[in-house]
C-alpha cells in the first residue's frame, strides 16, 4: 500500500506572503517547521472567507503567535 501519503511535496508552501491579515479573520493557524522540503518556517493561515494565506513569520505578531504555539507544544 501507500507509504505516507500526507509526505507533502518537497518544496515550499508559500511562495509569497500576505501581510496584514485581521486575527479575527483566521480561523486556523499552521505552522510548517522548517525542514528538508523548505528552509524556512512557514505559516499558513485559513481565513473566514475559506481561503488560505501565508504569513510573515518573520512579522512580529505572527513571531508572537508561532511563539506561543511552539511553548504549549509538548512532544509526546
């Protein structure tokens, strides 16, 4: 059978970024961690309208976000 087919294809996510989307329009937040597929974090958000935007996460509130995401996040 298929060996993980959630294995995204080996690039970035986001080939640009959308700056200043409202908080109150996400309704998702991913985080991609950096990795073989893409060297830099990436962050994906779902919006209210149903579309998905990616974020700065070099921006300093989207920094604050990843960053109380990452401290609750506790490896099993």
């Amino acid at each position: 059978g298929p060996v993980a087919a959630v294995v995204r294809e080996l690039r970035c996510v986001c080939l640009s970024t959308t700056p200043g989307v409202h908080p109150k329009m996400v309704t998702n937040l991913q985080v991609i961690a950096a990795g073989p597929q893409c060297s830099k974090v990436e962050v994906v958000a779902s919006l209210k309208n149903g579309k998905e935007v990616c974020l700065d996460p070099e921006a300093p509130l989207i920094k604050k976000i990843v960053q109380k995401i990452l401290d609750g996040y506790l490896p099993l």
